[in-house]
C-alpha cells in the first residue's frame, strides 16, 4: 500500500468513550448478525474483504494508529460496507467497557506486534488475564482466530489460548493449514506468495 495520510475525521470515538455495553443493533443501524471484533486491523486488508463478503456480520475493528484506522473507516465507507465500525483506540482499554459477557461470536487477532523487548510484553494481547477476558466475552462455540508469522509468539500464544479454555479441533498444540476459502490479510497474502510460514489457529469456546 502507498504511503497513507492522517485523515482528519477521527473514527469510532463515540464507541470508545461508553463506559457500557451498547445495543448494538442500533450501532450497526438495524443489524442483527454475528457480532466480531478484530484486535489490530493495521490498513485493513482482512477487515475490509471480510465485511464484503459477509455482509450479514457486524464487524468491529481496533486499530490504534490513527492513521490506518482512519484510512480503513474510509475505505469501508466509500465501500458502501455498512456492517463495519472502526475503532481508532487500545482495545485492552475498552473492550473491557463495551462488551457483555458471551456477547461475541469471534475474535480475530492477526500478526500481533510481537513485543520483543521483555519491559514491554504486557503490551501483547496475549497475556494471561486479557485472554481470559477474551475467552469470558465469547459466545459459547465462539470463534479465535490467531495468526502469526513470528513461531516465538505462535506456540505460547496457542498454549496460552488452550489454557484459557478454548477447544483445538486437531489436537492441543496443532496449528491450522491455510484455507483457500478464508480471508488473507495483506500480509498474509503476501507470505502464501513467498512460501513464509504463517501459523493460524482456529479454537472455540465449549458449547
């Protein structure tokens, strides 16, 4: 992607600053599909085919860089993508705020920043009591989706995941082969082109 501008509309404040769940069916204007959340859209390259593709789903995304989430709320408009809301903001400062208990059908967390530097992994979205929040706000049989390209991050993050209680169909430990009829990010596209290993697990909440 060219290089992106700081667009001046900020995006998703408003959802942001409540300091409860909303009904979401009057956030996405009627809409009473599955609602997802992807942690870190970076420019939007999964969110943005995703909501295309499933129009029926209500599609929050965090991105903490004005400058992407700004870029992806504008594309999703100019998209005509009413099923997708931008957040430009820390999720693990709000989440916390504006999800109900089991209220989620899926999480998506794609390529997280790996953090290297030990003062600044609780950064990470997998930490222990952030991912048993997560796993708290799913919706029985919920969906996570993990994806990383780093294998330092993709096995404890995985053992973390299974720990919290989330179901590996193929086995504790098992990494996801690619599906041809998933969604690729950006950068994922890019890896399935020059043969980079890309780790994917797809784990779900007891029913």
């Amino acid at each position: 992607m060219a290089r992106i501008p700081l667009r001046s509309d900020p995006t998703g404040l408003d959802l942001a600053a409540l300091e409860a769940p909303p009904d979401w069916k009057v956030v996405f204007g009627g809409g009473e599909g599955p609602l997802e959340v992807e942690i870190g859209c970076g420019a939007g390259g999964f969110a943005l085919e995703y909501c295309r593709r499933n129009p029926t789903v209500r599609y929050l995304a965090f991105e903490w860089r004005k400058k992407y989430a700004r870029e992806v709320a504008f594309r999703g408009q100019k998209g005509g993508l009413g099923n997708l809301r931008v957040i430009e903001a820390d999720a693990k400062q709000v989440l916390p705020k504006i999800l109900a208990p089991s209220s989620v059908d899926a999480f998506h967390l794609q390529f997280p920043d790996p953090w290297w530097k030990r003062a600044h992994q609780r950064r990470a979205i997998l930490w222990p009591d952030f991912t048993a929040f997560l796993v708290s706000r799913l919706k029985p049989g919920g969906l996570f989706d993990f994806r990383t390209d780093v294998e330092d991050r993709a096995t404890p993050g995985l053992t973390l995941l299974e720990a919290a209680g989330l179901e590996n169909p193929l086995g504790k430990g098992q990494f996801h082969p690619f599906d041809p009829d998933e969604v690729p990010s950006t950068r994922e596209r890019r890896y399935l082109v020059t043969g980079q290993p890309v780790y994917r697990a797809r784990l779900r909440k007891p029913i």
